[in-house]
C-alpha cells in the first residue's frame, strides 16, 4: 500500500537521501533504524509527503502523491497519513478530545461529530475516561497516547511515527509499542517507525537499516 521507487534529497551538497526505494504491506509494523544523521527523519519526511524528494516517487494507496497539486497534496496528506513525534506538539489550552478533534475539524467536520468520533478514539487508546483533561493534567504516556490517538482519528492508511517512544521511561515505551501492535490487529492499522531502541524495533513484523542516505540491510 506504499511504494517508494529510486528517492533522492540533497540539502546544499549533502546528499541525505541517496536512491532509496522500499515496499510497505497493509497492516504491517516497520521500523527504520540507524545512526544519527543516516537520513531516517528525511526519509519518513517523503514518504509522509512533508517533503519534496530532489527525484523518486512515493505511490500510497496507488496515488502518485509527488503528481498532485499543492492544495491537493495537503488534503491527501490530512486524510490518509497519520504521524506522530517525538515530542508530541498537543495544543496546551485544548482538552485531550479537543486535540484529537483537530484533523476532523481540518477535514470540515462538524464539531459535535468530530468531538464523538475523538472520544471514540481515545476509547480505543485506553484514554475515554481522560476526555477533559488538558495536556498538563495528564503523564508524558498519556499526552502520547493522545498524539496517537489524533493520528488515528482520519482513519489514515498509514502512521509515520518519528521516535514516538524517545522521550519516555522503558515501561511506558513498551506501552506504547504494544499500543501499536495492538493497532494494527485490532484496526489494520501499518505504521512505518523510526527508532533508536533495538528491544523496541524487535517488537516490530520487519526492521530496515539506514546508513549514509541508504537502505543498507534488512
């Protein structure tokens, strides 16, 4: 369901993506890794269509993602491609729902609908009695399981996870890597992850390593 042929990008005379091509099946959990500066983030940039690849193509769901107009583009991304960070970028002054809501809201739903299917959500990802609390009011493990749960929401056809687990303690991480394979068993769900946590990666159905710009080994 994604296809990624022959991608490039260079920043100045670096090449950080050097003619990366990859295959990623409905339902499955893959993760990248490798050292720092491997072009790991640049690399889920593309392939999240947050970025512009130098050459190369990105097929999701058999839509030429590259091909399409700008405003187009934006609304594809908004409804087939969920992510979520390190760091997880909750709005402070919204509750937890009201975050989760935030896609919908993008995407023109009505907020009484949007607000019911965010609450659904955060049912799904454990949270349905935390609706109401505000980021603050809620652990680092929560505030992710938010993120995640606004990920979620559009029912994209993949997650593209940057380190989602790097900012958390070992039992909350495993928390949260069960939360995934959880997922995408209950919901089908895939997800492509970048992480530096070998346990974690092992967890996953298939592991790519990133060196120098290039998929080296699997």
């Amino acid at each position: 369901m994604l296809v990624a042929e022959n991608l490039f990008k260079k920043y100045a005379d670096l090449t950080v993506v050097n003619g990366v091509s990859l295959n990623i099946t409905k339902g499955e959990i893959v993760a990248v890794v490798g050292q720092s500066g491997a072009g790991k983030s640049t690399l889920l940039h593309l392939l999240g269509v947050l970025d512009k690849p130098d050459s190369g193509k990105v097929l999701i769901d058999g839509t030429d993602v590259f091909k399409l107009p700008a405003k187009k583009q934006a609304a594809f991304r908004n409804k087939h491609i969920g992510f979520v960070f390190q760091f997880h970028h909750l709005l402070p002054e919204f509750s937890a729902v009201e975050n989760v809501a935030v896609p919908l809201w993008i995407a023109g739903q009505g907020r009484k609908q949007a607000l019911d299917n965010a609450a659904a959500m955060l049912q799904v990802v454990g949270l349905g009695d935390r609706l109401d609390n505000k980021p603050s009011e809620l652990s680092g493990g929560e505030q992710q399981r938010v993120a995640i749960a606004r990920a979620l929401v559009n029912k994209p056809s993949i997650v593209m996870a940057d380190e989602p687990t790097g900012n958390l303690d070992s039992a909350n991480a495993k928390a949260i890597h069960d939360l995934f394979i959880e997922l995408r068993n209950k919901l089908g769900q895939t997800f492509i992850m970048i992480t530096h946590n070998d346990e974690l990666a092992a967890m996953t159905d298939r592991t790519l390593i990133m060196k120098d710009g290039q998929l080296v080994s699997e």
